[in-house]
C-alpha cells in the first residue's frame, strides 16, 4: 500500500554501495565477500552470502549493513520474524544506523493486533525504534557518493517521513486519534515525496477525529496523485464516503 515501498527503497540504499569508494574492506578477500552479497540476485543467495562475510570476517566494520542486508533478504521473502532478528543484530552493530529502526518500527508495528496480549509492549517498542530512526537520520552520511547533497535531503526527508507513518499506525492502533492526525500529517507534508498511503491513512485519522471535511480533501488528495494504485484509490474512496456518511449523519443530529 505505499508508493515508495519500504522494502525496496531501503534495498537500493543499501546495495547501491559503491564498494570502491564507500568501504574500505581490510582484506580483498573480505572485500570479495562483501561484493558477492551486493551482487546477489535472489534473497537467498544475499543471506548465504551475508553469512559467509559474518562468518569468515568476524571483526568486519561492516557488521551492521551486512546483518541490515540479511534483514532485507529475509523481508523479501516474507519472513518478518526472521527479518526482524537480523534487523536488531544490525542496530546492535551500529546505534547510529536508520535502516534498522526503521524496518524494525515497520515490522512490528503493522502487525501488531486489538486482541494481542502483548500489544502495549510491542506498540512501545516499535514507537522506540521510529523515534530512534528520527534521531539518527539528521546525521546520516549519504550511502552513495553519486548522491548530490539535494538528493540526499531529500532522501531523508522520505525516510523521517516514514518513521511519522509508522508513529501515525501506533497511534491509532492505540486509539489516540489526533496524535495519529500529527503523525500523518507530519509526514505528508515532511515528505520530499509523500507517499499515497500516508495520505490515505492520514483521511482514515480524521475520520477517527471526527475531521470529516478534512478527510475528505485528503482523501481527493490521494486520489488525485498520479500513477496511483487501485488498492490506494479503493481506501481512498471508502474513506471519504464515509466521512460523507458521518458528516450527514452529525448535521441531521444538530437540527
């Protein structure tokens, strides 16, 4: 439901290294291994790989994007427990890294459930991570020197962008609906390029807020971006029918 995939935009940070100029291996028998992982082209070759640098090149100073990459594997497939095992060994290795926090604020959050028993917890600890990735994402050094340093902002104006999502999905599965309004909104309009699916989620918050004409436009708004998938324009639309439906429903209430 995103039109910047998570997944993939994290995956093209990541292996879009330039082994050449960015790391500096210690050995070219390390630096042969780290490129036989970015040169990987199925989830399970890359996590085959991954394993081998960990394994053979214990004391790598590329720990964390070598366990972040086996995250991102292990995303691809589907796995998420999997996923989100590598992504915390990753931030282990690195306090300083957003990728992890992000994928692990992602992972957990969408999944957590009314009727989880410990969904408190997990709310917490995914809204530690979204956090996390917000304080390290100002700081972040470009992944690829190709990047101009507009780029790069830009980049990181996506990525806080996602961590409001993330903190939006937390807030309204908590019920704390005008937090989740902040959230979206903080993430729309942070966005260097918004994503339709924070928009969506954002008319979804007003409705909850009983926000009916702003649901409405954001719910046009999404509507109207370009290229949109039908799954978007589907939630879109169900949303601002119903805050037509709820606004008729308050105004007959008045009279």
């Amino acid at each position: 439901m995103t039109k910047r995939s998570f997944a993939v935009a994290l995956a093209m940070l990541a292996l879009s290294l330039d082994l050449t100029a960015q790391l500096k291996p210690k050995t070219k028998g390390e630096y042969d291994a780290l490129n036989k992982m970015f040169s990987a082209t199925t989830p399970d070759e890359r996590i085959a790989a991954g394993e081998e640098v960990i394994t053979n090149f214990e004391k790598t100073d590329f720990k964390s994007i070598v366990f972040f990459t086996i995250a991102q594997a292990y995303v691809a497939k589907k796995d998420d427990v999997k996923a989100i095992v590598y992504a915390e060994r990753s931030l282990e290795a690195d306090s300083k890294s957003y990728q992890a926090p992000l994928m692990l604020a992602q992972l957990i959050a969408v999944k957590v459930r009314d009727n989880d028993l410990d969904r408190d917890e997990r709310y917490n600890e995914a809204e530690k991570y979204a956090k996390q990735a917000l304080e390290n994402i100002p700081g972040a050094t470009k992944p690829n020197a190709t990047l101009t340093d507009d780029q790069w902002a830009n980049e990181k104006k996506n990525l806080a962008a996602d961590a409001h999502q993330y903190l939006g999905i937390i807030a309204m599965g908590r019920k704390k609906y005008d937090v989740a309004v902040t959230e979206f909104t903080a993430s729309v309009e942070g966005a260097h390029d918004p994503d339709p699916a924070a928009i969506v989620r954002l008319a979804a918050a007003d409705n909850k807020a009983g926000k009916y004409d702003d649901a409405i436009a954001n719910a046009d708004k999404a509507m109207a971006l370009p290229n949109v998938a039908a799954s978007i324009k589907q939630f879109a639309q169900s949303e601002k029918v119903r805050a037509f439906t709820a606004k008729q429903a308050a105004e007959k209430k008045q009279q």
